[in-house]
C-alpha cells in the first residue's frame, strides 16, 4: 500500500534541529549591524558583560544561552531602544533554544517558548495565533512582510522575535495580536564552517551546513552560506514531505560607517498536507478513531503533491552620518509559484459515518510582493530632554494569481470515518465533473511614520509618542468561467487610516521598568466575500501595563504584561468554500508571564504562562438572534504555560548538558460556533547532548551528539481545528538523533 502506513505504530515525535555549544571556545566576533548609539548613557546594556556568558558570541557567531542582549533583540521596534526601556511586549527564541530543542520550523520554535501564542488547525500554510488573533498567512522576515510561507526554515537564523500587539505604527496593516520576525544570521569574518545530520522517527532525515568567513585580505567583504535537505514522512497516512533550502548572503563593510547585507534564498518544497481532511468531530469531542487515520485520496494526493518553489531577494543598508544620526534602509522581492491538490472534507454524517469530499487542483499558481522601508533614526537633547527619534516610510504591494478547479462530491466519493476505502486508481468522474476557478487579487500600501521617545529625569522615565498614516488599495476578482472575466469582475477598496501609539516606561531601578502602551492598528485587507466583492479591513486598539525586569547582572529576563485588545470587520472561513464572511467584533483579554535566561553558571530556564479570554462580542451575521455572541474564538487556549529546564554539568562531565520540560495546553474551541472542544493535553519532552574536542581531529572544533525525545508519554493530543470536519492530532512519541560537527 503507501509508504506512511508501514508507520502506523512506531513511535514518534517533534521534529527538532541539534546541539549545544557547552565547551569554552573563543569567540568569533559577530557583525553588529545597528550603530550603538546609546553606549553612552546606557553602558548597562552593551553587548559585553562580566559574567553573562549568554552574551557572548558562541561558534558561529551564534549565541550561547536563552536570554539576548537587551539591545540587540529589539530589533522589531526598528531603533536601538533596549527592550527594558521599550512599551511594548517583545520575546525572543535565540540560537540556542532551536538548537537545543531541535526545532525545524519557526512554527515549532515560537509557540511553545512565548506566551500567548498558539497555531490554527489549517496548517497548509505557516499560520500563528497571537494574543487570541490569527495573524494571516504572513510573517517577516528582517522586519520586511513576506507571505504565504509553508515549512518556514531555521537554518539560517540567528534568532525569531515576536513582537505583541497592534503594531501597525511601525509595519503597516498587520494583524493586531502581533508579529513574528526572523532574523538571519549576518556572515563573519572569520572562518567557520558546519555540518549536521539528523535522523528521527518516521523516516526523518535532515542534513544542513553553514559556512561563512572573509572573502578579501581586507576583510571588508564576507559571505554567508547555509542550505538544508528535509526529506520525511508522518505520523499520518498520506502525508510527505521534501524540501530544499539554499541561503546566500554578503556583507560589505568598508568602513565603521556603512554596512550592506545582501541576501538570498531559494526553496523548493513538495509535500502533501493534512490540513483539510484530518479528523472530524462526533458531539463535543474530535472521533475516536486512530490519529494516523487521514481521509486525503491517495491516488491523486500522492501522485501529484503540492508544490512551492520559493525565490527571495533582499538587502539591508545602515548608515552612520554621525555617533548619533543613522540612515536604515531595506528592500526584499518575494515570488512564489506553486502547484496545489487537497482533498477537503466537506461534510459529515455522524451517524452514517461518511465523510464527503471535494478535490481542489490549482496547476498554476503564482504569488509576488515587494516590500521596502527608508528610516531615519537619531538622538538629540532639549534642555533636560533626550530624544530618540524615528522618521520612515514603507511601501509594500503584493498580487495573487490561482488559477484552478475543483471537483465536489460525487466526482470524489465519500468516505466511511470508520472504515475508510480509498481509490486505487484515478477516479474519471473526478476530472469529468470539474468545476473551474479563477481567483485574483492585488494589493499595494504606502506609509509615513514618526515617533520620538523622550528620556528625562536620569532616564528613569521614557515617554513614546508615535504616529503613522497609511494609504492602501485592494482589488479582488473571482470567476468560474475564465481569467478574463475574473479581471472584469475586479472589485477595489481603497482606505487610509491614521494609527497612533503612545507609550510609557518608568524605571525606578536599572533592572526593573513599569510600562503602559496604547496602540491603534489599521488591519490587513479581509480577503473576498460571496459575491466576490473585496472585504473591508478591520481595525483594531489595545491597551497594555507590565512590568519587566533583568536580573542576575543580566542573565535573566522576567516580563508580564495584562492587555486588551478590541477588533472589528473579523472574519470566518465560509465553509466549503474560499470566500469569508464578517462576523462583527471581537475581543481578547489576557495575562502573559515569561521568564527565560541562565539561573546560574549551570542551570538555564525558559518558562511562561499565558491567560486568554478571546471572544466574538458582535455578530452581524446572526439573523434576529444573537449568534455567535460571546462565544470564544477558536484554537485559543484559556490557560497555556510551559516550562523548560537546562543542565550544563562542568569539572570532570563537561561537555555534557540534558534538558527537560512540559508543555500544558488548555481546552480550545474547534470552531466560532463552539460546537466542540479540543481537549487539553500536556506533554513531557527531554533532551541529552554530549560535545567534545576529539583528539584523533584536530581539525574539528566541536563535534556535538544530540537526542531529543518529545511526547515521552505518547499522549494523544491536537494541535488545532478548521472546523468541525478536520481536527489535526499532533504527534505521538518520537525520537530525533542529531550529529554536528563545526570547524
């Protein structure tokens, strides 16, 4: 039969990257792209301090523990401000929490270790749920949007920032719950070069290299080099997966004044997805039947896979006019062309048991976005007044072409939840009954923005004052007969919107700031209606107070945050279909605890605990009756937390580090309806690593040996829900083992 149900009783797992850098090494010094321009007055927070081993700068350039330079981790707020003096929430996954955790996706990386945050149930693309809202089919990367991203890699990254709350004063029409930012590793100029192998449970292989170092006697010029190869299959039947990661990128420096970073990346992937044909529910509960049980058709699925080939150019340019002016500019072109074919559950008798299905086929796809900002950012006094200002502009503009069918039942027949028979052979009612679709859209954006943050009183309090406008036209065109009438039918909304963003810190001590934000958000544009007509953006405002600290001379960082977050023209998924309908107002409600960094010279911690209460508070949809009013939005846990504990043993086991911790995950709606709940789990994951110098190569610097083991208790859980007719289960136990040398 198909190769993925050989698999169905192994034992499996999280899929996770490798290694732990705990022997001393010298450090190779990392490219520090922004000026320090506030070394001055904030010597407290410069990158090098006496017994805070995490900011150093391990092999690699990477970093070496789980807290980050308060400076340089604040990138998502686009000046040099240190996080403690920021009003506004920011966490960071560093370096060394992917390695040691071994994640091999952003998605893996971030939920688990921030606060807030949780993933939907439609997985086909990377999707993030932030403080109770879907952030969309987008992400950033270098502070730039790029959308529409399935199996985002780690492999070059230095770090991801997750960056809460309305943040449309600084990027735009974006999500209110917040952002996820990657950031690249920068070349070095020294050399390094490293290679890892990683092989786990169900058919799992990863082999990934990073080289970098000088390319002129001068060192001015130095390049970076990082590619992977992912070849793997699932838990679930009918579910693969192969991807090819390549990531250039160059570093001129020719003086202490101007840096240019150039990048690139080229991704191929080929998979096929689980995301609209998992399980569906029976009453409250997802059915009870086997989690690698997927109710795709085979036949059509595994002969002809999803396909994405990924090209992306960019570049980032700093600067310096003076110790206090600098000048940051960025630039990234996006295309994306794929190829899609998914069964999609599209209907269930619970007491029949059968499942009926449509196969959707889109043979040209293509996606392109542009994206730039040009930012002036500086420092000045008035009289007893320091001022940190940031003057910019962006523009983005993005288009989608889909150009496809789809076949509804009985062109694909129905299926039984509890015996499922699959075709073995092309189905000729499937391709003899299609239905055409052509789907465009356009959008494009432009924005001016400013804020200044003034310091007073020995910069013990920070006043932010911030605003931005924004002009932004959408267009969307949707017919079943031919492209051209789908461009004939296109509908425009054209908006503008003025954001602004206030902010407070207070700092009593050095360690400790108190701080209160409010913020406005102008919100992506909402897709396409029934009609086919474009829907309006929504918008949203928030309220924040927290607290943040830096203890143990910087060596942990501790935040909590209470917010309010109130959203308009949100959207629900019409089932069946591609189109969206608004359902009115919704709000979130929430407590976010983190704590993360180095406990003392052996044990390290990253913990946190969130409290979200999201809720439909309007719906326009309901017809004389109340609808979907207060009901909880879904994929949102209550209560989440999680708890991840490190030793580094020294003396004669040195070289020797394992790891520990659980994730809890409440109870979650599965639909806006709330017509049946996703149960709460919890799961035990760990992890060993032994490096070393060898002796017999002296040519090899470090050489790490890794086992990571998640879900050690095989607990049956899901990650999350379309809708009644797909729940996601995650994976039962697994194992990943990981070899990395580095030179």
């Amino acid at each position: 039969m198909f190769r993925s149900m050989l698999l169905r009783g192994a034992s499996i797992g999280a899929l996770s990257l490798a290694a732990s850098s705990v022997l001393a090494q010298e450090a190779l010094p990392a490219i520090d792209i922004a000026a320090e321009t506030r070394d001055a007055r904030q010597g407290a927070a410069s990158r090098e301090r006496p017994g805070s081993s995490q900011y150093g700068a391990g092999l690699g350039g990477r970093f070496t523990g789980y807290a980050v330079d308060q400076k340089t981790a604040a990138m998502v707020g686009k000046t040099n401000t240190p996080i403690l003096q920021t009003p506004t929430a920011i966490q960071v996954v560093t370096r060394q929490t992917i390695d040691d955790q071994q994640s091999t996706s952003v998605l893996n990386s971030v939920v688990a270790n921030i606060s807030g945050m949780s993933i939907t149930g439609s997985q086909f693309y990377d999707r993030f749920v932030i403080r109770g809202f879907d952030v969309g089919r987008n992400s950033y990367r270098n502070g730039l949007r790029v959308v529409d991203t399935t199996n985002l890699e780690t492999a070059n990254l230095q770090s991801i920032e997750v960056l809460k709350g309305p943040a449309a004063m600084l990027y735009g029409r974006i999500e209110p719950g917040g952002l996820v930012n990657r950031v690249p590793k920068r070349p070095l100029f020294e050399p390094y070069y490293s290679i890892q192998e990683q092989a786990g449970s169900f058919g799992y292989t990863k082999t990934s290299f990073d080289a970098t170092g000088p390319l002129n006697a001068e060192k001015t010029l130095a390049y970076r080099f990082n590619g992977a190869y992912l070849n793997t299959e699932s838990h679930r039947d009918f579910v693969e997966r192969e991807n090819i990661f390549l990531a250039p990128t160059l570093t001129w420096r020719p003086n202490e004044q101007i840096t240019l970073n150039i990048d690139g990346e080229y991704q191929n992937l080929k998979f096929t997805s689980d995301a609209y044909n998992s399980i569906p529910a029976i009453g409250r509960r997802p059915a009870n039947v086997p989690i690698y049980r997927n109710y795709a058709e085979p036949s059509l699925t595994l002969v002809q896979p999803n396909r994405q080939e990924r090209l992306f150019i960019g570049y980032d340019a700093t600067v310096n006019l003076t110790d206090a002016w600098k000048v940051v500019s960025r630039f990234t072109y996006w295309n994306q062309d794929f190829f899609e074919n998914d069964t999609i559950n599209r209907g269930f008798n619970a007491s029949s048991g059968n499942i009926t299905r449509s196969q959707y086929f889109i043979p040209n796809g293509s996606q392109r976005t542009l994206s730039s900002n040009l930012d002036l950012q500086g420092r000045f006094t008035t009289g007893p007044l320091e001022h940190e200002v940031l003057l910019g502009a962006d523009y983005y503009q993005g288009s989608y072409s889909r150009v496809g069918w789809y076949a509804p039942s009985p062109a694909v027949p129905a299926i039984n939840v509890w015996n499922p028979a699959y075709s073995n052979g092309a189905i000729s009612a499937f391709y003899a009954q299609k239905q055409n679709n052509f789907d465009l859209f356009k959008e494009s954006w432009k924005g001016v923005y400013g804020q200044d943050q003034i310091s007073l009183l020995d910069d013990k309090i920070h006043l932010l004052l911030g605003g931005r406008w924004d002009s932004a036209i959408y267009s969307s065109g949707f017919d079943s007969n031919s492209r051209g009438q789908a461009e004939l039918a296109f509908k425009t909304i054209q908006s503008s919107q003025f954001s602004p963003r206030l902010g407070l810190v207070i700092q009593p001590l050095s360690w400790l700031s108190l701080y209160s934000n409010y913020s406005q958000s102008f919100g992506v544009s909402n897709g396409v209606a029934e009609n086919g007509s474009a829907l309006p953006p929504q918008k949203a405002h928030q309220f924040e107070g927290g607290v943040k600290s830096e203890l143990l001379d910087g060596r942990l960082t501790a935040s909590a945050a209470y917010y309010a977050i109130t959203k308009t023209n949100v959207l629900t998924a019409v089932v069946g279909t591609i189109f969206s309908r608004p359902i009115g107002e919704a709000e979130s409600n929430g407590l976010e605890v983190d704590v993360q960094g180095r406990v003392s010279d052996n044990w390290s911690l990253i913990a946190n605990y969130s409290f979200t209460k999201a809720r439909v508070t309007k719906d326009n949809t309901a017809s004389g009756g109340s609808g979907n009013t207060n009901n909880r939005l879904p994929n949102v846990p209550l209560h989440a937390g999680n708890v991840w504990l490190k030793y580094e043993a020294d003396g004669e086991l040195r070289g020797l580090s394992v790891a520990g911790g659980v994730n809890v995950v409440g109870e979650r709606k599965g639909d806006l309806g709330n017509t049946f709940e996703l149960p709460a789990y919890a799961l035990l994951n760990g992890m060993a690593s032994y490096s070393m110098t060898p002796a017999s190569m002296p040519w090899v610097k470090l050489l790490t040996l890794q086992v990571n083991v998640n879900n050690i208790l095989d607990t049956t859980h899901y990650i999350g829900a379309t809708n009644r007719l797909s729940s996601v289960p995650g994976a039962p136990r697994s194992f990943l083992v990981s070899l990395r040398a580095e030179f």
